[in-house]
C-alpha cells in the first residue's frame, strides 16, 4: 500500500533520483503557493460579500448612476433621473399589462435564470433588486427593478449593474436585453 503512488508523477524520480517536486525551485514552489492561497482567499472573499440592501435595493428611475461603463439603465422615456441606455422604451400598452402583472411576469424570467436571488424587495411591492453572479468567479452584479404606470399602460425601469470592477464586457446591457427579450419587448435582443 505504500507503494501505490511511487510510481506517478509527483513522487517519480529522475535519473538523478530526485522528484518532480524537488526539480522545482524552492522560490518558485514559495510563489505557486502564496498565488494559490490569495487565489482562494479573494474567491472565497467575493463569495462571502453580504447584500447590504439600504446599498444595492436601489430606485432605478431616482439613483444616481456610477460614471463607469459596468451598468446599464433601461427606463421609460423621462422618468429617469440619470441618462438611459436603452434606445427602445420598455412601455407596455393597457391591454396588455398592469404594473403589478408586468413585474410578476419579470419576476418569473429573473428567476428562471442561473444564480439569481432576491436581494430586497419583490413583485408586489412592484421594487425588487436580484443579484446574480458570473459563472466561474461568482461576481455579484445587482439587477434592480421598478414597475410604474405609464400613460395608461405599464412601463418598467431596469438598473443592472456589477460590484466589482470597472468594465463587464457588457455582461449587464446583454443581461436587460435577455430579460426584456423574454418580455417580448422588440429590439431588446
């Protein structure tokens, strides 16, 4: 039984009769190790990363944007207090939609996603603000969303933006786009 790993990679010895181990330089094995450790340690510190929601459950239609390009606000026209991004209005017309309706519909697609929870808020109270996070690292980027009447009908705001970083290779317009894609909002996808 003690044998059984002699023969493998690691505990192999060359012709000089050291290991693959000890060929590595003890500077460079020091380096592997501490990277390995902070690697672990800013992943396991992004993952830990509390929701504060008097920060993130935030009004998409009143707060006021980052400056960076790692959000995106899609609202309907004038609501807004900062400058949108969208170049379609998500404004559904009466027969279709009532705001309460609108969002439960919304609700159902953010959750339908992967990684997605609430963070505050919820459908009825027609504010809830989700996180979802990037597939490999877990990055939080935070989704809020507000439905309001609109001219009879019902519209939606939507702030998707991230927590870390300065660029998302624009993971958060495409992220609105799928959303109110789902919705059948034209020009979304």
């Amino acid at each position: 039984m003690g044998r059984l790993f002699h023969d493998k990679w690691p505990w192999r010895r060359d012709a000089e009769g050291r290991t693959a181990l000890e060929v590595i330089p003890a500077r460079l094995r020091w380096a592997l190790g501490l990277a390995l450790i902070l690697f672990a340690g800013a992943g396991m510190a992004i993952w830990s990363v509390d929701h504060d929601p008097a920060r993130w459950h935030a009004d998409p239609l009143a707060s006021e944007r980052t400056g960076r390009p790692n959000d995106h606000l899609v609202a309907p026209e004038g609501l807004a207090a900062a400058p949108v991004d969208a170049v379609f209005a998500p404004v559904f017309p009466p027969a279709a939609e009532s705001p309460a309706a609108l969002i439960a519909q919304l609700h159902r697609v953010a959750m339908a996603e992967p990684r997605v929870t609430v963070v505050a808020g919820s459908p009825e109270a027609l504010h809830v603000t989700y996180v979802q996070r990037s597939a490999v690292f877990g990055f939080p980027d935070y989704i809020s969303v507000r439905a309001v009447p609109v001219g009879g009908g019902a519209g939606l705001a939507l702030w998707s933006r991230a927590r870390f970083g300065y660029s998302d290779m624009g993971v958060n317009a495409a992220r609105v786009s799928r959303w109110l894609g789902a919705l059948g909002v034209r020009g979304a996808n």
